[in-house]
C-alpha cells in the first residue's frame, strides 16, 4: 500500500561485503530504502562515481541500476537512527598485539560500531545483524554494549546473518546463494525481528534456503565453514607433495577422489595455497577459540591447516630456487598476477606476497603484472609483509610494474603463475619464450596451463603436484 512505511536499512560498512550485499538487497526489494554508511570519505566517494572501491564482476551493473533510487552511500551518520535495520559489516582483522596476537579477532571495530548505535538510537525497536565475521558469543558483548550505554528507550535485538561469498563470483552468490544463515535469541522478540529480516531476503531467496539457528550456531557456522573448505585446499596440496615425489598426477587423483559423491569435487585444485580475507583468519580465530575453551587438540588440529599453507609457499618458492640452479640472484623472475585469486583485485593474504618477499630476499629483480591491483597495493603489502631492512629496500629496487604479461616476461628468466587469470590462460607463450633468457623456466602455481604445449614450445616447466620427464636433459622436476 502506498501509505505503508517504508523499510528502512543501514549497513554500517561499505567493504567486499557492505557494499555488494546491500547492492542486491536494494535491486530485489524496491520497496525498502537501503543506506551504506561509511566514515571513510574517499570510499564513499568511490560508491558514488563510476568507478567503484572494489572489483567484481557484474556489481557495477548493479550498483547503477538502484543508487540513488533505494540505494545510497553516505558518510552522515543520522542514516543510523532512522534505520528499522541495522546491518553491522566492518573489518575484524586478526589482532596484531595483546592478548591472542596472531589469532584472535579484533573486535574494535565492531565495539565502535555498538557504542555509536547506542548513542545515535533513542528511540524505536532497532533490529542490528552482525554481519562481519565474529567469534562464539560475540553478540553479547553487542547486546551488553548496546543495553548498557543506550541513551533513551530504544530497545534492541541482535541477529547473526554471517556472508558466505567468494570474491569474484559475490554477484553470483548473492543472487542465487546456497543458503541465508540467520541466527536469533530465541525469545519472542528476538523471533519477530528474525521473521522481520526472513521475508526481506525471501523476496529472492526460496525459503528452504533461508535457515534459522540460535545465534552461537550461527556465529560458529561461518568459522567452521571458512575452516573446513581451507581444510580441503590444504589437504589436497598435501597430497600434492606425494603426487611430486611418486610420479601420481594430482589432478587425476583429485578428479578420482572428487568422484566420490561424499567428498564431492570442490576446493579439491591443488595449487601455491589459499589466500583472501577470510580463511586464514577464520581458522587462526577458530583455533584461538578452542584453547580459550581449553580444548588443545582441537586448537592443534586446525592449527596444522595453516602450517600445511605456509608450508606449501615455502616449497613452491624453494622449488623455483632449486630448479634456477640454486641461486635467483639478479635473475628476474616474471611474476604473473598478485591477486589472491582471480576476478578480484584483493590481495590479502596472497600467495604471491611471500612468494615475491622470499624472491627479493634472494636478490630477485621481479617484474609483477596484475590486470587488477595496483602498484600502490603491491609495494603496501611487500612493506608489510617483509621485516628486514635490507630485503625491504629491495622493494623500490628490484621491482618493476608491469602493464601487460609479455612485458613482464621479457628477458625474465622465469615466469611464476600466482593468480588464476583467465588471460594467462589464452597467453600466447611461442613469442613469449622467445623474449625470455634461456633456459626459460615456467612455474604454474594455479595448475591452470597446457604443461604438454608449453614443453613442446621449449619451457622448461614445473606444476604443483605432478612430476614430468625432460627428455631434452634427463631432468626430474621432483
């Protein structure tokens, strides 16, 4: 009815999940008012102009299609109060100091976020959904916050709505996801506001695919889930090692196992290891959890995922040293693609970040092409990423940024495939390894070439889990 009062949604958080998830909520329900809240200026900025803060594919389409019609972007934070919904999707980075340093979640963000709702909302029923990934019980600590240093008579529930989107396919998953995860206080206010957020996303989403949980299970869903698909990718690059070491092919095996209907053939690819926001994080979180729960094993247990990653990096970076006849020192080494996968320009967490660290420890001059991420982006996380002095000098050195593939490969000793690109895919590699110094080495670290094609050109290749015969020297790649 026209004389109905329109829904009104905040999202305080305008990142790779604010920004995205709001985007669709406006484009699937005209008739709800949707405000993406941010303090950073130059974000909210980006949300306004043609070129948005972040890379997916499809959600510029979306973008264009409702803002400034039901969808907003702004930096006033009177969007709060008048918000029926209030969506909670800021960073909770894993802290870097203090008790739990190097794997509990930092939660700052997240207590700023409860203290300024309690400040700005005086009145009304506020529904406020954690959306950033939290640990066990964090909404506790939401509804102490919230109850303890509210200002008027508003009154508060709080919901869990974990996201489960993989960055580069986001769009994708927010229209058609496997499941809506919405987790409530079960008393009877908690399962009204619950109702109240089912039929906001049942306006797309078929309700058997919208499940409801107490609110621990939905917070713990999302760290378990994160850990167990990092789980598969380490265990198959485990797997890995001894496809390399026995002449197995790991894609064979992969594709053998992935047959079976109870393991299913997802997040069975081996490659360089896993990278992106989340997985990492999530498991350290997860493993932070159980020891505070006095549970060893179980914190040991997960912990041995993560080791199984870095473990995979330092191989992968060995194996290059290894194979250029033990030293890559001044040799420049191509690196292609910085993202953490692909269709994304997010680095963190990268593969490609330690790989490049180890090769300028080394005394590596590294070319690096990434058709996403920038310059300014790179050097940021190699500064971050290396502690020695003389290592991070060699950042402004032995760098160089490249604009295409062909570029970086030229007169480079080796190439390192570090993102899934779909262009490194369809490269041309003939007059590529012509260009190249000679032998011309080729590193896949996403498994995603024609090793067969690109031997017969003449490269010199080495693949993740797999172990190929040189005829041209006698030479095991193992």
């Amino acid at each position: 009815m026209s004389g109905e009062k329109r829904l009104k949604i905040t999202c305080i958080g305008a990142g790779y999940v604010g920004g995205p998830t709001m985007a669709m909520i406006a484009l699937k329900c005209p008739h709800i008012d949707v405000t993406v809240y941010d303090l950073a200026v130059s974000r909210i900025a980006a949300w306004n102009s043609p070129n948005l803060p972040i890379y997916e594919p499809g959600l510029q389409e979306v973008v264009e299609q409702v803002r400034g019609k039901n969808l907003f972007f702004t930096t006033d934070n009177a969007c709060i109060p008048a918000a029926d919904i209030i969506f909670i999707s800021v960073n909770t980075p894993t802290k870097m100091y203090g008790v739990g340093k190097g794997r509990a979640a930092d939660l700052k963000y997240i207590e700023s976020c409860a203290r300024s709702i309690a400040e700005l909302c005086t009145t009304g029923h506020k529904i406020v959904i954690e959306k950033s990934t939290v640990p066990v019980r964090c909404s506790a600590a939401v509804r102490k916050i919230l109850v303890s240093s509210q200002k008027g008579n508003a009154t508060f529930s709080i919901l869990s709505n974990p996201e489960f989107l993989a960055e580069g396919t986001a769009i994708s998953d927010l229209t058609a996801p496997d499941r809506v995860l919405l987790g409530s206080e079960q008393n009877e206010l908690g399962l009204k506001s619950l109702q109240t957020v089912v039929d906001v996303y049942a306006n797309w989403v078929p309700r058997e695919r919208i499940i409801t949980t107490n609110l621990w299970s939905s917070e713990l869903s999302k760290l378990t889930a994160n850990a167990f698909l990092a789980q598969r990718i380490s265990s198959i690059n485990a797997i890995s090692a001894v496809c390399e070491a026995t002449g197995a092919d790991v894609d064979e095996v992969s594709r053998a196992i992935g047959a079976d209907s109870r393991i299913g053939p997802k997040f069975l690819k081996a490659s360089v290891g896993f990278g992106g926001s989340c997985f990492q994080k999530d498991v350290l979180n997860l493993t932070y959890l159980a020891e505070s729960l006095n549970l060893p094993e179980v914190a040991e247990y997960w912990m041995q995922v993560i080791k199984m990653n870095d473990w995979q990096r330092r191989r992968f970076t060995e194996k290059m040293i290894k194979t250029m006849f033990d030293t890559v020192s001044n040799k420049t080494v191509a690196i292609f693609g910085f993202a953490f996968k692909k269709n994304t320009g997010d680095t963190r967490e990268s593969a490609a970040i330690d790989v490049v660290a180890k090769l300028l420890e080394e005394g590596a001059l590294v070319n690096i092409y990434d058709p996403k991420v920038e310059q300014q982006q790179i050097e940021f996380d190699l500064d971050y990423q290396i502690s020695d002095a003389r290592t991070k000098g060699l950042i402004k050195t032995n760098i160089r940024y490249c604009k295409t593939a062909a570029e970086a490969a030229e007169k480079a000793h080796a190439i390192a495939v570090m993102t899934e690109w779909d262009e490194f895919v369809t490269l041309d590699y003939k007059p590529i390894f012509e260009k190249m110094m000679k032998p011309a080495f080729l590193f896949d670290g996403r498994l995603i070439l024609n090793h067969t094609e690109l031997r017969k050109i003449g490269f010199d290749t080495f693949c993740i889990g797999k172990t190929y015969h040189n005829a041209k020297d006698d030479f095991f790649f193992q």
